[in-house]
C-alpha cells in the first residue's frame, strides 16, 4: 500500500515538472509576442473568453495573484475607454477611494493605456454572483490594435501585485508583433 502510494506520489510530482518544463517562454495573444516572467506559472486557459492565464504567488507561496489576457476580435470588447470603467467598477468602493491610476504610452509603436486600482475587488463572472475580496489590487494594460485591444489584467492581494508590478511591466513592454 505504501509502496503503491510512493510510486503514484512520485509520478504526481514529474508530471508537475514536466509540465513546468513545457511551460512556454513566450505566447501569442492575437498579433502580439509577450514574454513570461519567469517566475510566473503558465495556467492553462478555462475560457474561450481567456486567450492566456498566468499566476503569481507571494515569495511564501500563501497567497496568488492571476493574470488574464483578453482578446475579443475587432469589436474590441467595447474599447479603451468603456474598459477601463469596467475595470474600476470591479471594486466595492466608489473610484475617488481607490487610489486608481490610468496611463497612457507608447510601447513599440501601440498605444497602452496602464490601469492600477486598489480596494475590495468583487471577483466574478459579468452578471453573476460577485465575492469581494478586501485588500486586493488590480493592474491593467490595454494594448490597441485595428485586430482588436488586447486586455491584460492581474488582480490579487496588494502585497502579491505590487510585489510583481515591476516584471508586470516589463512583460507588456516585452511586446512585440503588429503593424
């Protein structure tokens, strides 16, 4: 029993690794190359709606941060603008008390428009039941594109997000591909 408890354990663990291996340094979301942190954990996608997913964990591995990129074709999903309001609605607390920030940049010849927030996110899906998480940070980076904006969001513990704001940036300014 222990034996075949020992084996099952030990295969668990390389295929963990395996995975880890094949976890890809660089990914595609619709025209555009980013590269992963990394320390950063590739998360296979759920979604139709997700076109990649990553995960950031806390140095003692206790708490996680998720990072999403979004792509909706050349509708936009509603553009710049309308998602940045989205974003910021995402939070309990009305906008003037989320110490929010919203750039705007040039990376590699695209506009990015940069969002931070900071309060109790209301984790869910559009129009479902929501489950607010307090003390929680959101990053968002919006890269425009005739194709289509792609939508980069981390959201997670502040310590977590601010933590790895830094590598957040250099991955959306690691872009490269497009007109």
């Amino acid at each position: 029993m222990q034996r075949a408890l020992l084996a099952s354990s030990l295969v668990f663990f390389l295929n963990l690794n395996l995975f880890a291996a094949d976890a890809p340094k660089t990914f595609s979301v619709s025209e555009f190359t980013f590269t992963r942190p990394a320390d950063w954990e590739w998360v296979p996608t759920t979604s139709q709606m997700r076109k990649a997913e990553l995960k950031v964990e806390s140095k003692d591995k206790k708490e996680k941060a998720e990072v999403i990129f979004f792509h909706f074709g050349e509708s936009n999903g509603g553009g710049t603008q309308a998602n940045v309001e989205r974003w910021l609605s995402q939070f309990k607390e009305p906008r003037e008390k989320l110490n929010s920030k919203v750039d705007t940049a040039k990376i590699n010849k695209r506009a990015v428009t940069f969002v931070q927030a900071e309060g109790t996110y209301l984790s869910g899906m559009p129009g479902g039941p929501k489950t607010p998480q307090p003390n929680s940070m959101l990053l968002g980076a919006i890269i425009e594109s005739e194709k289509g904006n792609v939508f980069v969001r981390m959201t997670g513990p502040v310590a977590v997000v601010k933590g790895a704001q830094s590598d957040f940036k250099k991955m959306i300014e690691s872009v490269s591909g497009g007109a």
